[in-house]
C-alpha cells in the first residue's frame, strides 16, 4: 500500500451506478460489516433497500470506501425535517484509518449544504462510534424514536446523531421515521 494512496471521491445519485458498481459496493459493504462483527450482522431490523446519493472512493480504481445518503421528511415534535439519512459507513479492512470514511462523510456533508433542502443530517450508530461521528461534527440527541417494521410503529433503541445543515435547532420531542432505517 503506498504511504499516501489517492483517494478519487465520486458523488452519484443511486441510480445512476452500473451494475459493476453496485457489485463492487455491494462487496464492499458486506466485507466491512462481517469482518467487523464476525457474523452478518443481521440485526433483525428491516433497512431502507434503495438510497439516494452514493459517495464513493476509489485507489487505483478500487472501491475502497463507501457512504450512502438517502433522504428523508421526518416528524420531530410539532415540526417535519426534511433529513440526510447517511448510512453504510464502510471502508476495506486493508484500507482502515488513512481518513478516508471522514473524508466522504465530509463530501456528504457539501452535499447536504448543496443541494440546499436538508435541514440535517442523521446517522444511528453503536456507542462505540459516537466520538468517531462527534469529530465529524454529528451531535448525540437523545429524543424517543419510532421508525416503521413490518407495517407496525415501533422504537428503535439506538444511538441517534445529528449534523445541523440549515440553520434550525434540533427540536424537542418524539422522532417518527415514516418507514425503515438507513
Ligand atoms: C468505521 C470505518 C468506516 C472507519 O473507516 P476509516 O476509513 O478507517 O475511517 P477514518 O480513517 O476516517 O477514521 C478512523 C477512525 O474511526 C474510528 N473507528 C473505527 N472503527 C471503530 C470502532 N470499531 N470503534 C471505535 N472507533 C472506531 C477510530 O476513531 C479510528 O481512528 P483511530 O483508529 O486512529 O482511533 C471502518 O472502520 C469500517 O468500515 N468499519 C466497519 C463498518 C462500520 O462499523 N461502519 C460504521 C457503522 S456506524
């Protein structure tokens, strides 16, 4: 592995991927999540299948790092946020602690300010990664929090954290995710 690789970031939305991509991606993600866990990291829980916005880094065009966006409106108290759900934080085993996931996770924050209709960022995380995604900028909110399963409304106990894009304050109050998790 060279000293200091080059990472090439690309920003695509979702359906713009080849199916070479989503493959590569695909590999990728499952590769970073087993080798983590030990298992499959089948958790029980019902996530979002499709998202937005892929972000993707590349060293001599290898796929080595890989963070989806996908957007959401969701109910915090008496207010609709419309929300950057970031998800599959993943970077290759061999290519672990050079920057490379908080550079993307800072790519999709420019995006986020972009595109110019995210009031914020969200992440769900295990409490292990709170200081990683704290030094990224995301704040820990402690609010209860639904999300839909299997057509019920359900809590979903996990670490919720947020990235102020446009300006609001986090609100108060009960959060209502109108479908699955990312
Ligand atoms: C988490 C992950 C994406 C980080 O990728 P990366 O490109 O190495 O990230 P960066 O170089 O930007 O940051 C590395 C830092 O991440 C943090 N980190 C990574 N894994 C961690 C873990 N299991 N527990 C706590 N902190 C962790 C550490 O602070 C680490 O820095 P350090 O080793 O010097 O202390 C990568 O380790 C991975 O793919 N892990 C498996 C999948 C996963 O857990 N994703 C996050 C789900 S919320």
């Amino acid at each position: 592995m060279p000293e200091d690789p080059l990472l090439e970031i690309a920003i695509r939305s979702s359906n713009s991927l080849t199916e070479e991509e989503a493959r590569e991606a695909e590999i990728l993600d499952k590769l970073a999540y087993v080798e983590e866990d030990g298992d499959d990291c089948d958790d029980g829980i019902q996530w979002i299948e499709e998202s937005n916005w892929d972000i993707l880094g590349w060293v001599d065009g290898k796929l080595v790092s890989h963070v989806i966006l996908s957007k959401h409106v969701i109910r915090v108290g008496s207010q609709s946020l419309t929300i950057a759900g970031v998800g599959g934080v993943a970077t290759h085993p061999a290519w672990r602690r050079l920057g490379f996931a908080g550079r993307l996770l800072k790519a999709a924050e420019d995006l986020m300010r972009s595109e110019g209709c995210y009031d914020f960022g969200m992440l769900f995380c295990d409490t292990e990664m709170i200081p990683y995604y704290s030094r990224n900028g995301y704040t820990l909110v402690h609010n209860p929090l639904f999300i839909m399963q299997r057509g019920q409304r359900v809590p979903f106990d996990d670490n919720e954290l947020v990235l102020p894009i446009s300006g609001k304050l986090w609100p108060e109050g009960v959060v209502d995710i109108p479908g699955s998790p990312w």
